[in-house]
C-alpha cells in the first residue's frame, strides 16, 4: 500500500473516531454528567446577610411565585424542584412550604429572592447555597402524576405545578 492511500485512512480514521468520542461525550453530558456531579458551590446561606421584611400575605392576593418544573420524578439524585419568582421587588422565602400528595414537605429556610430569582430544591443530601436547597431525603418524594404545591407561611397555596 502506498503511502498516500495509508495517510488518507489513517485521518478518516482520526475523524471518525473524534466524532463518536465527540457524540458519546455529548450524550453523557445530557443524560448523566447533570445528576452525578456535585452542584457547584456558591456562597452559602448565613445570618448575617440582610434579611427581607416578613409580609403579611393576603390570600386574595397574587404573589408572582411559580413551581417552574420538577425535574428526575423518583431517581433520587436527579430529583429537583425549580421555585421562580417573577415580582419585582424580592420576596423572602423562610418558612414557606413545598409538598407533595404524599404529605412530604420541605420547609423554605431564611431566603430571599429577587425580581426573576429561582431557586432549586434537591431531593437529596447536600450543603445549601443561595441556588440550591437540600431537602435531605434518602429515598424519592416526586412520582410521576402527582401534584407539587407551593405554600406560603400563612398556608395559602400560591403554585401548583402537576409532576410530569
């Protein structure tokens, strides 16, 4: 075999193999790579940051908090919850609820979020940062079906998000 012919294989070869290594990267990232690693870490929450005025909340009142989606339904690693707020002042979270039809519930540490913040609650064990909040379960809440209701400290329901 020439030489020529030996060089045009071996690059066909070197592409080829980029790509699928190319594509299997990409599907890992998307299907595993966001359930395994650690959430990034950004400054966690303590006391001494300023907290927001408690309001009295009127239940006829709209508040502009939603349930974005509920992410992972019953594997407990990739379980999570996305809570957006769209007003546009800030709202603190602190002793808001989050529940399921099981009566599971997870209450809202001191937290304040800001015109379009989100937050994330994770189903399981990990450190809270000013993004994400660890509900501390060992086994999964969410289940396909299901309702995710939103309480307000009052017990007001402001979202209601259906489990896809």
């Amino acid at each position: 075999m020439d030489r020529r012919k030996l060089l045009l294989y071996l690059l066909l070869n070197v592409f080829v193999s980029a790509c699928v290594t190319g594509a299997i990267l990409f599907w890992y990232d998307r299907n595993y790579r966001s359930t395994a690693l650690p959430a990034i870490q950004s400054a966690p929450l303590t006391n001494n940051q300023p907290a927001a005025q408690p309001l009295t909340l009127d239940p006829q009142v709209d508040i502009p908090v939603e349930i974005v989606s509920v992410v992972g339904a019953g594997t407990l690693n990739a379980e999570l919850v996305v809570v957006n707020y769209k007003g546009d002042d800030q709202i603190n979270l602190a002793n808001w609820q989050l529940q399921d039809e099981d009566r599971n519930v997870f209450i809202f540490p001191q937290l304040v979020l800001h015109k379009d913040g989100a937050v994330q609650v994770h189903t399981s064990t990990g450190t809270n940062t000013v993004i994400d909040l660890y509900w501390n379960e060992s086994d999964p809440v969410w289940e396909s079906g299901e309702e995710a209701q939103l309480f307000d400290p009052s017990g007001n329901v402001r979202a209601v998000y259906k489990v896809p």
